[in-house]
C-alpha cells in the first residue's frame, strides 16, 4: 500500500530509476582520477601450450614433450608440442582411415568445402596477422599482405577441385579398336614438410595442392614457426573438412622427417621443407618403399618467393601428387 504523510494523503511512489544514485561522488572521484596516466600492468601473461591436430580433434602428444615456441626477436611467444614418433605413426593411420571417403567425394564438393576454408581464414585474418608478424619480424603491412595472399591462394586451388582432370586427363588415339582414356586419380596418404621460410604461406602453398585432388595429409608444421600453422588447425576443425583429411603435427624435424620418409604407409612426400643435410636419405626412404617425391626447383629451396604468384601457385604442383590411371574400353559394334 502507498504510504501516507502527515496530512493523511497518500504519498505517490517513488520509482527506483528515478532515487538519487548513493554512487555519484564516488563516480565523479573516478572521473577525476581518469586524468592521472595509467600505470602499465605488470601481470605475467600465460603463454598457451598448443596440441596436435590428428583425426580432427586435438589430442595430447604421447611423450608429454613440448618446446617453446619464439618470435623474431627472441620473445617467448607459446609452447608447442614435441610430437614423438608414436604421434607421427597415429596421424599416418588416421589419414589412411579418412583417405577413401575424401577421394569418393565429387571434384565439385571437394571445391566447395576448401573454399569453406578460405572463409573462416577471413574471418581469423587479424589473428593470422598478428601471428605471421611475430614469428617473421614483419611489419603489419607485410604480414598483412602474406596472410592476404595465402587466403587467396587457398581459394585458387580450390577452384581447381572440378578443373584438373580436364588439364591433365585426356583421350588417347590408338591403332585399334578401343578407347584408350587417361585419367589422374589422388596418391593416397601425402607428408608434407611445410617451408620455414614462410610459415603460413609458404604452407598454404604446399598442403593446398596436394589435398585438393582427393589426397588425406600429413604435415609437420614449422619448427621454429609454428603458430600459423597451428591457428590453421582451428580453422579446419570447425570447417567441412572431414576428419583425418588434414592432420597437423609441431615438433623437431631431425626426429620426424626420417620417419616420416621411411613409413610404409606414405605413398607420396613433399620434400621442399626438409632440412638440406637430410634430403638424401628422405630421397633413399622414398626409394625403398617408391613414393612419389615433390621436390623445390634446383637452387630455390632457401631463396623461393612464395609472393610470386606465377611461379608459386601453379597447376603442375597439384600433379606433383596425382597418379596417371590409363584405361582401355572396346568399341562396342
């Protein structure tokens, strides 16, 4: 009920909003702190230790190992997982399991979903940004323009998906009385060394050709500069790309790369980020069990510029990881 004063009349409510605010002074004190200059914070920031990327989740390395991961200038920056041999045989395993469904799919929806990609790297372009400039030394204008230029090349290859076997396929004329038609059909399970000179596009440009064929990839990711790589692997675990399709590995190449050349279940390896002193024994491994090598142009494996579009983003590289399947069809009376 509404009370009454001291007349005996009824005294109106009063709204909440509209009684006088007990905070004001003290508002008005902060307001006039404001003008003091701000202390900078001395709070220890929390450096983030990443996992693998293996069968689209993002599992805990076996060996409980990590490293820490620097910029340019020596900042500690994140902690990166050491993966052991066991992680490198789990993600081969997972890539064989996913390779049949991947390469079932049609050239038409393998477009679409790697283009579904390129649009949550957009969507991530600042952090990538940030990332690339850290891990290199760049400027933000320079990181900007690489990490502009690995989402466009991602799209580029995409767009091949539906395209290549009109390029590469072709009906061949012979003496008899058949058709005789070559067509190229995906390796199987791919390595890939991604480059440690350009860790995102550098990257893009090497695990893009060979996944859009229908292949399933492995990759280890930059040793020294890794983040891109591994902010990549969040990109693709809320994309279409099934599970196992791409599998992301960190850790020391002098460990993984051998194994990776040696195991039985790699049909093919992109040798182009493999330590110089250890190319002739990936190139003997791939020999023993005869996977197909793609390798950087003689001469440019330390000095390649992945800005050069003409020279970078090329059909050819996606046949680097394609097999030829000819077959012979009788002519029907």
């Amino acid at each position: 009920m509404a009370e009454r004063n001291a007349a005996g009349r009824r005294r109106p409510r009063v709204r909440a909003e509209e009684l006088p605010s007990k905070r004001e002074p003290r508002a008005a004190a902060s307001g006039a702190a404001a003008g003091r200059a701000v202390e900078p914070s001395t709070r220890i920031p929390i450096r983030k230790t990443y996992k693998l990327y293996v069968g689209g989740q993002f599992p805990r390395s076996e060996s409980g190992r990590s490293y820490v991961v620097r910029g340019a200038d020596g900042t500690p920056l994140a902690n990166a997982v050491r993966s052991s041999r066991k992680d490198l045989r789990d993600a081969l395993r997972t890539a064989r399991g996913a390779f049949p469904g991947w390469a079932g799919k049609t050239a038409m929806n393998r477009g679409q979903v790697l283009y579904r990609v390129a649009e949550l790297m957009e969507g991530r372009r600042a952090q990538f940004i940030d990332e690339v400039a850290a891990a290199e030394g760049l400027e933000q204008a320079a990181a900007g323009e690489s990490v502009d230029r690995a989402i466009d090349r991602w799209v580029w290859y995409a767009g091949w998906a539906d395209k290549i076997t009109q390029l590469l396929g072709t009906v061949n004329p012979v003496g008899a009385s058949y058709f005789d038609f070559t067509i190229p059909e995906p390796t199987g399970v791919v390595g890939v060394v991604a480059p440690e000179s350009s860790s995102l596009l550098g990257l893009v440009s090497r695990l893009a050709p060979a996944v859009v064929s229908g292949n399933a990839v492995v990759v280890l990711a930059s040793e020294s500069r890794p983040l891109p790589a591994i902010t990549l692997t969040e990109v693709l675990a809320t994309s279409d790309v099934p599970p196992g399709v791409i599998n992301i590995l960190t850790g020391l190449r002098r460990e993984l790369v051998p194994v990776l050349a040696a195991h039985m279940d790699v049909n093919a390896i992109d040798t182009w980020g493999v330590p110089p002193d250890l190319v002739a024994q990936v190139e003997e491994s791939a020999m023993d069990s005869i996977k197909r090598l793609a390798r950087a142009p003689r001469g440019d494996r330390e000095r390649f510029d992945w800005l050069d579009d003409a020279r970078a983003q090329r059909p050819e590289w996606i046949a680097a990881f394609l097999e030829m399947k000819t077959v012979w069809h009788p002519i029907g009376m």
